[in-house]
C-alpha cells in the first residue's frame, strides 16, 4: 500500500500510468457486461431463474424511479438503475479485498459532475433557458451569487459524501489488518496470521456491505431528487 493510502499504478500504457482505480472500474464494467449479456440472452415468456432477478431489479428501479421522481420521469430509470449497479459493485468489491474504484475521489466527482450536468440541461430544457436562469434571482436578485455558490456546492457535497465513506471503511480495514497482522507476528504467527481471518468479518459487513448499499442507494436518491427538483 503506498503512502495515503491511494490507488496504486499497476502498469502503464505508453507514457500513460494506469491506477488501480482505472483497473477495478474495468473489472466492474467487466462484471456488469456480463451480467447483461447472460441476464438477457434467452428470456422466456414464464419468467424462472436469472430472469426473475433481472425483471425484479428493472421493475424495482421503474417504480423508485416513479415514485421518487414522478410518473413522467421514469425514463430515468434506465439510466439511475446503471448508475446504482455501478456503485454497489463497486461499493462492495472491499470484501473481496479489492479496492472500490468509489475510494478514489476521481471517480465520486466524475459521477457528482454527471449528476450535475443532468440537473441543469434537464431543468433548462424542461422550464426554457430564460425561466430557469431567472430561477437563480429568486426569491431576490442580490440572492444571484449565493444560489450560484448553492448550486456549485452541490457536486462537491455528492462527491465527498460518497467519497468519504467509502475511502474511511477502506482505510480503517487497511489499518486493522496491519495491526492483526503485527498481533500475530508478535506471538510468532508471521506466516499464519489467525486473527485476520477472523475478527474483520463483522467490520467487513459494515463498511464494505452495509456502507456501501446505503452509500449507493443515498448517491442514486439525491441524483434522482435534485434533477426532479430542477424539472418542477
């Protein structure tokens, strides 16, 4: 682990480094392929096996997406359905003890920004570019540069939130391992080191599962709030 705890650079492409990050968002995006491709490869009328699970996640997401956003919004449900399986398999990866690409505040801010760009092209072509600039003088226009500075905050609160999180579970797990490992190696168990085969379990399901649903799940909400917010 190199010093702070980020990603690693596992090889390079030219001059260009590739981090641990950018391997892990591969394997993810690897993972949610083929999931896909198997999920949906023979559907049937009566639905059985796999294609329950796909059915079931797709009229989840359909009916959030309604519920939180509006009936007239569910054609987001695509696109905030991708956005949550993306985050929870990365979210969860740490109980593999493999690094969540969401560790990296890189990939929490590219996601925010999209979020972002979403609220404001949406809100804009929804309401008219002229009704929802005038939006920013109310409810008085000298309020212009603290609901720009309202709006600018935005991405960097969805960024951290998420960020900040994930990062914190990674590093006290980090941290605890080494400590283990130190316990063992004290009582002369260098090579079998017995109480990290144990003791982290519970605070794996905490920080890398319980976490980690609830920091997607907190992540697609607010995306789905903010851009309904913006449209109404």
């Amino acid at each position: 682990m190199e010093v702070g705890f980020g990603p690693r650079i596992i090889f390079n492409i030219g001059n260009i480094p590739i981090s641990e990050t950018v391997v892990m968002t591969w394997f993810v995006m690897a993972v949610l392929f083929a999931f896909a491709f198997v999920a949906t490869r023979r559907f049937e009328r009566v639905p059985s096996g796999l294609q329950n699970v796909t059915e079931a996640i797709v009229d989840e997401m359909n009916g959030l997406t309604a519920q939180t956003m509006g009936a007239d919004k569910k054609g987001f449900a695509p696109y905030m359905g991708t956005l949550f399986l993306f985050l929870l398999v990365s979210n969860i990866l740490g109980i593999f003890g493999l690094r969540p690409p969401t560790a990296d505040v890189n990939v929490t801010f590219a996601l925010a920004l999209t979020t972002f760009a979403m609220i404001h092209f949406f809100g804009a072509k929804t309401k008219g570019l002229g009704t929802y600039l005038k939006g920013f003088l109310e409810p008085f226009a000298f309020m212009l540069p603290l609901n720009i500075l309202s709006e600018l905050s935005l991405p960097i609160s969805l960024a951290f939130r998420l960020f900040g999180n994930i990062v914190g579970g990674f590093i006290i797990m980090a941290l605890l391992y080494g400590g283990l490992a130190s316990v063992s190696g004290m009582i002369g168990l260098e090579s079998f080191p017995i109480f990290a085969a144990g003791i982290p379990v519970a605070l794996h399901l905490y920080f890398d599962l319980f976490a980690g649903v609830l920091q997607t799940f907190i992540f697609v909400m607010l995306s789905m709030v903010f851009i309904a917010m913006a449209m109404d």
